[in-house]
C-alpha cells in the first residue's frame, strides 16, 4: 500500500498543478495581459517552474512611468513565452497520441535499422579490399597500435553533431529547453524500481502518465561485447571510449587518407544512432514501460536504452532511477537531471544516511597508489614528447602527489609494495588540513587537478595503455628506436620477458580490473571537502600493499543540501524509518532545512493489533540473564541458552521460524558449538535447518529450498514442522526479502547489534555529533544515540520481513533484556512499540507464545 500512497498522492498533485497552470495560461493568454498586480505573485509563482518568470524588482522613487512600461514589457514576454510553451506542449502530446494509436515506432525502426546493416556491409566489403591490396598487411598492424595512442593523446570531449543527426539533436534542444515539472521517484535497487512501475500501471495514472525508467548501463547496455565485460567500471570506460571513437572518427573524415582509414578503424557502438534513439525515447514516453521492457524495446530497434531514456527525462512527468543516480552530483549532472522547482521520492529510505556517507567514503590501498605512480611513469615516458605542457604539468603533480601518499603511509614509490615491510603499524586519524600539511602537498591546487583529471579523463586513457601494453613495464626494458614501427615490433617479445607476465596471464581468464587511478581520482576529489566535514585515516598494516588511506565522510547532509534547496519539495519514505531523529539532526538541520519546512506523517500497520505479539525475554530457561554484549556473548553458557529458547520456540511454532544473529562470524561460532553439544541435533528434530549464505547469487537457492521445505512440512503433517533460517543482521535476508504467512510466523533477535563502537571511524563520527548537534535535555549525548539509533534501524528492518499483508500474523521475540529498557523500546516502530511485552521469565514468555500461535492457527 505504500507505493500506491506514494503514486496516487504524488501524481494526483501533479495532475492539479498541471490543471491550475492550464488554466491560468489560458486566462492570460484570453486578455492579451499579464496578471492583475493582486494576482501576479501567485500567478508567476505557478508559473515559474516552467517559464522562469519572475518579477524584477524594481529601485525606489523611479517615476510611475517607467515602472508601468517594465511591467508592460514583462507581461508581455510573458505572454509570448506561455504561447510558445503552449504550441510546444501540444506538438508533444499529438506526436505520444500517435505513437499510442499506430505502429510507426516498429516500422520506423526496421526501417532505419535496414539502412544501418545496409551501410555497415558496403563499409565491411570496403575494409576488405583495402586489406587486401598491395603492402596492406604491415600498415594495418601500425593502425591497430596507433589507435590506442590516438586515444591515449588528451582530446577535448566536445561533442560535434553529425549532418545527419542536426533534427534529433534541434528537437532535444527543444525537449532541454522545456523540462517540464515531473517527479523524481527514487528506491534502492532496479527490483523495487521495477515493482513501483508495475503499480503505477495498475494504478488510476497509469494510461496517461509520461513514465521513464533510468538505470546503469550495466543493467541497459545492449551490446553484448560491451556486457560481457562484468565489471561496471570497465562497462563504463568501454561505453564512453566506443562513443569517442564515433566522435573522432566524424572528426577525421576530412583528413587525409591514411589517417580516415585508421580512425575506420576504432570501434564505435552500433547501437548508439541519434536517430534511433530518438524513436526509443518517443516510444518509452508514449506507453508506461519498465527496465526489462526498455531493454527489449532496445535490442529490437538497435537503439541504446541507456542513452535513449536520458532523452525523454525534459518531457516525462515521472522519472524512476536508483537513488544513487540521484543523490551523487556528478552522476545527477551526467544524467541530464534537473532538479530545480521538482518534487523527489526517495523510497526505502532506512539507510539513506549510510548510502550517501558511503558514496562518497574513498579507501585507496598502497600497492594502487605505487602500481598507480608506475602506470602513469611509463605512460610520460612513452607519449611525453607527443604531450603539450600544460599536460606534462599536471602529469607531474599526480605523480608528486602519488609519490607523497606512500610517503606518509611510510613506504618508498620505488619499491615492491608486496614486499616492504613498514616500520610503523596502527591506525591513525587527521583532518584533511593536517594529512595535507603532513602529506607536503598542501602547496597543491586539489581543485584543478580533480578538474584536469575529469576534462583529461587520464585515468580511463591510462586504462587503456595498461589494458594493451601490459601493465608493469619498466623504464630500463624501453628500446630507443626510430619509428613507430619498430617500437610495436620489439614490443610483444620484450612484454612475454617481463616480469609481469604471470600477472597478465592470471588476468586473461578473469575481467581486468579497473584502473588504480580511478580510485585514486576520487580521493583526490574527497580531500577537497571543507576540514570540518571529513577525516582521513591513515591504516598502516605490516606491508605497504595491505596499508591504505580512507577518505570519512562526516557531514552528508553537505551532499544533501544541493537537492533539497533546489527541489520544491522532498519526500523520504520507508516502511520502517524508525528512529527519525536521524534524519532530522544529521541529515535535514545541518543541511539548512528550517523545522517549520519538515512535516512528518506516520500511519499504523494495516493488521488487527492482535496479529502480532512482540515478546521482550530478559531470561532464559535456567534463569540466565540475558545480555548477548560483546563480552558475554561467546560464553558456551549464553550460547545454549540461546540455542534451548530456540528448541522452544520451534516446538510451539508452526512453518518457519527467522533468526538473526548480529554477525557471520557469531553465527559461525554459536552454530558450531551447537553441533558439538548436539543443540542443532535438537533443533533440526523439529525445524529443518537453512543457514543464510555469504556469497549473494546462492541467496535464491536458499529461500526456494526454504519455502519447499515449509510447503512440504505443511502438507505432510509429520514430525518436522517446519523449517528454521540462521540468518544475520544487516545480511542478504534482513532487508528486501518477504517472509509472508508461513514462510515467517516467528521473528527471533539474538541480542542487540551493535556496531563495533572500538572502529575509528564510528568513533569519530560520534565525536563530530557531540561536537555539532545540541544535548536534548535529558537524554543521552547526540554520539551515544547515533550508536542505538544504528543498532535499532538494524533490529527494526530485520523484525519488518514479517507481517506482509492484513491477514498476516507473527510471534516477535527479542532475545536481550537491554531490550526492556525504555529508551530503546522507544525505537521500536509504533506499530509494534504498543503491542510490546516484557517477560522478565521464560515460562510465561513461552506459554504466550503457545497461545497466540494456537488461537491464530485455529481462527485461520
């Protein structure tokens, strides 16, 4: 029911701020004028989100006359700017009318597609008689050598249009110009995305509403040599090269014949045609369509969806997309969104904090700062003379500043990092003023070599040189020859002599990695943050490779704030968002949001109240009290315990039972020393037994035998009753996973998970809280509770993968008696917080359990 709210509500005011701004545009329109002075503020307030209007303020004792004739010409450029919208917004909707009503996308797109193959056989037959005419060979051998060097020399990425693409490209000019008022709907991963575009179809909205999906090009490239690559990195790198390669081949057509030849040469994605796209982009405007759709869509007119969907953002009135797309600025602005005066979503909000401190969190290790400094090395020495200044330049400073990072780890640029052993071991933390100073590299401007790295995109051409030259050739082994020629010839012998040669033969069956550089570019970008916002921690280990330098960041609401003084409004939901203090301190206030803007609604469970039973235990079966603290919670007396309720419950519990640990590594130990003092024997007599596993693609394997196991045991009536799953807090099975009816009927919580409240990083983002937020009077310091606070967002996602639906019931025990206090039982979701029960004993905490579960399984 929640999406649903989300899509009626949101689209039910957009809808009306369509209608109201129709309406007003037709009034203005109908006189000729602008809007009386009464009027005109909220008028030009309506219409600001699209027209950009706005009254220009006028100096005081200016005579009556001039401020009348300003007023005058306002209004009417008003009025010539709404005719022209108008004329603009009509065309579009008679150009969707006909797509809706006729199959010309289809045609059309066979059509263009037929000339493509048509085009690319004259150009193959081509290739082939240049090949095989006289002294061919050996000129195709110094072309295939030189493209990468083309691509390696730094070029400006503008892009020039092509003749034939000067319509699709007016018309998005027309569509960039329009950006009409829409909303950005925004939720974890593709699977929910999904999930909320087939709502909205079965939704009242969904015949009428201009729907498009945007993803990564992992999850919309269509071209399969590209896909195989695995690694969204290199997928990425591939894409941006392939249209590059377009690019300078266009730019080369005039040039002489031997260089057209060998920009034929590169490969440019076939899928990427303007005008294809163009007929993708009308198409997944016309009808409401998911990621899966717009892929097929895709691979049947041989028109890229990743790009295709980025052309119809201006005109759609819904965008879906991850909420990373959205929420880091680079990838926002790459994308063509526009946020100013729209409305933004953000769905399953829980961990949203998490998600934009870990955006933008950088960890660089040292043996990529020094194979880095060697990748870079080589490229100078190799291409330096092709290289203007400017770019030596810069190439230096990256290379001075790669030189000072493994410094101040302790280690030595010129050395094996595997190999080099640091004198120094231990954890320390700096403000970025402090690693900078202490890095010798506070003399450097970090702006404007971010910039030079982005404009240059060095690091994607390094990728390249390594990807064909193997990546660690030393500057000793380097002939000096003549030609060019010569060099590629001398090249391939002296690379299988190298000492890098396993390496690259260990990489040929495995996706090469990413460049180290890229990594590092992100650090470099991350040091730019304002000194009170960040800290850098130096990790030295025993070897330099092993030892790294993470960028923390402190403050996300400083990557927030962009979004919410732009947008006109900002929504954040979640099933479970409990606690909200988060959201509001960290997030909202230091952000710059006024109080009086935040509105918060919260709404009960659609469930009868006496469809759950929430139980609190504070002892066990021998009177034990239960306290699973990190101290306590590897005693074999704690573990069977635990493992005894657990006989218990399974006793009395029909279909599955969920238990969650706080880490893989407990899980380990408590089911171990189970299978020693023969617990799990116990347990497996009643429930079979599912462990959650590690690895993310045996996930589905496990819930398909889980759920099996459950149907079976309901069916059989015999012995086993059921089936019970070990699973872990923060895990694959405690958020996005439904365990609905049987597949859930009791939820068990092993302890409190707690963070590790000894990790630096926590430790100073609870410092930077006491120092930032305010004391709320009588409670704890804003440190202290950002440390329950995570621990109970854990506890409360972990707990919601019961109770699915309005006829669904559960058991909820909460193994801890730290539970029974009322600060954290405060944290819990009202909804539950209400139903809460403390059993100080397990013998009336089991009995209840026993009559909840047989008054619920007889009534259904």
């Amino acid at each position: 029911g929640k999406s649903l709210s989300l899509i009626c509500g949101a689209l039910s005011w957009l809808r009306d701020f369509e209608q109201k701004k129709r309406e007003e545009e037709a009034r203005l329109l109908e006189t000729g004028t602008g809007p009386l002075h009464d009027e005109k503020d909220e008028s030009l307030c309506l219409l600001s989100s699209c027209e950009g209007a706005a009254a220009t303020p006028r100096p005081a004792g200016e005579p009556a006359w001039v401020t009348q004739f300003v007023q005058k010409k306002e209004e009417r450029d008003l009025v010539d700017r709404l005719k022209a919208e108008q004329a603009r917004r009509k065309q579009r909707e008679e150009h969707l009318q006909r797509l809706q009503h006729r199959a010309q996308f289809k045609y059309a797109a066979k059509r263009l597609r037929q000339q493509e193959e048509e085009t690319e056989h004259l150009l193959r037959l081509s290739r082939e008689m240049l090949k095989t005419g006289p002294g061919a060979e050996r000129p195709e051998q110094l072309e295939s050598g030189e493209e990468e060097l083309v691509l390696a020399e730094y070029e400006s990425d503008e892009e020039k249009k092509a003749a034939s693409g000067h319509r699709v490209d007016e018309d998005e000019d027309d569509l960039e110009e329009e950006h009409v008022t829409k909303i950005y709907y925004c939720s974890r991963t593709h699977s929910q995305l999904a999930q909320f575009v087939h709502e909205v179809k079965k939704s009242p909205f969904g015949r009428d509403v201009r729907l498009v999906s945007l993803g990564s090009r992992q999850n919309l490239c269509v071209n399969e040599d590209v896909k195989s690559l695995g690694s969204v990195q290199l997928i990425n790198d591939r894409c941006v090269d392939m249209q590059r390669s377009r690019h300078e081949k266009k730019k080369g057509a005039e040039e002489e014949k031997p260089k057209r030849r060998r920009q034929e040469k590169q490969a440019a994605c076939p899928f990427y045609n303007h005008e294809q796209m163009g007929l993708l982009r009308d198409e997944a405007l016309a009808e409401v369509k998911d990621i899966e759709q717009l892929l097929a869509l895709g691979k049947e007119a041989r028109a890229c969806p990743y790009y295709g969907s980025r052309l119809a953002i201006p005109a759609a009135q819904l965008v879906v997309l991850p909420y990373q797309m959205l929420l880091h600025a680079a990838t926002r602005q790459a994308a063509g969104i526009r946020l100013q005066e729209q409305v933004v979503i953000i769905d399953e909000a829980h961990n949203l904090i998490d998600t934009i401190t870990g955006m933008h969190s950088v960890e660089v290790s040292g043996s990529q700062l020094c194979q880095a400094h060697s990748q870079l090395l080589q490229y100078m020495e190799r291409y330096g003379k092709r290289l203007k200044a400017k770019n030596l330049m810069y190439l230096k400073q990256i290379l001075y500043l790669l030189e000072k990072f493994v410094a101040v780890l302790g280690g030595n640029i010129k050395q094996n990092p595997n190999t080099q052993s640091l004198s120094q071991t231990g954890t320390e933390l700096k403000t970025i003023n402090d690693f900078l100073f202490q890095s010798q590299i506070d003399n450097i401007n970090l702006f404007k070599v971010q910039r030079y790295c982005e404009k240059s995109m060095i690091s994607r051409k390094l990728f390249g040189f390594t990807e064909r030259y193997g990546a660690v050739l030393s500057s000793r082994e380097q002939p000096k020859l003549a030609g060019f020629q010569q060099f590629l010839q001398s090249l391939q012998p002296r690379t299988t002599e190298a000492p890098a040669a396993p390496a690259d033969e260990s990489q040929a069956s495995a996706p090469r990695p990413a460049s180290p550089l890229m990594h590092i570019e992100g650090f470099l970008a991350a040091l730019t943050t304002a000194n009170q916002d960040g800290r850098v921690i130096l990790s030295r280990q025993g070897s330099l490779s092993q030892s790294t330098l993470k960028f923390l960041l402190l403050n996300p609401a400083v990557h927030f704030a962009q979004v919410v003084k732009e947008c006109r409004a900002v929504v954040i939901a979640g099933g479970t968002m409990q606690p909200v203090s988060d959201f509001r301190q960290q997030l909202l206030a230091c952000a710059g949001v006024e109080a009086e803007r935040v509105v918060e609604f919260s709404c009960g469970h659609v469930i009868p109240p006496d469809n759950i039973l929430p139980l609190v235990i504070c002892s066990g079966i021998s009177d034990q009290p239960l306290e699973f603290t990190f101290q306590k919670r590897e005693l074999p007396q704690m573990m069977d315990e635990a493992g005894r309720i657990l006989c218990n419950l399974c006793s009395v519990v029909p279909g599955g039972v969920v238990c969650f640990f706080s880490s893989y590594e407990y899980l380990r130990q408590v089911h171990a020393h189970w299978e020693k003092g023969g617990l799990l024997g116990r347990l497996a007599a009643r429930k079979k037994i599912f462990q959650e596993p590690k690895s993310a693609h045996q996930v589905e394997q496990v819930l398909l035998a889980y759920s099996r196991c459950i149907q079976a045991c309901g069916q059989e009536r015999g012995g086993v009753t059921g089936a019970l799953l070990l699973s872990v807090v923060g895990g694959k099975m405690s958020e996005g996973i439904n365990f609905s009816d049987n597949l859930g009927r009791c939820v068990v919580m092993v302890g409190m998970p707690f963070p590790n409240i000894r990790s630096p990083e926590l430790q100073e983002k609870m410092a930077y809280l006491d120092q930032t937020l305010p004391r709320a009077p009588g409670q704890a310091s804003p440190g202290k509770n950002l440390v329950e606070n995570l621990c109970m967002k854990a506890v409360n996602q972990s707990i919601g993968r019961a109770i699915r639906h309005q006829k669904d019931f559960a058991s909820i025990v909460l193994l801890d008696q730290r539970y029974a206090r009322p600060p954290v039982l405060a944290k819990l979701p009202a909804w539950i917080r209400a139903r809460v029960e403390v059993k100080a004993t397990f013998g009336p905490a089991i009995a209840a359990v026993q009559k909840f579960h047989r008054e619920k399984s007889a009534s259904s």
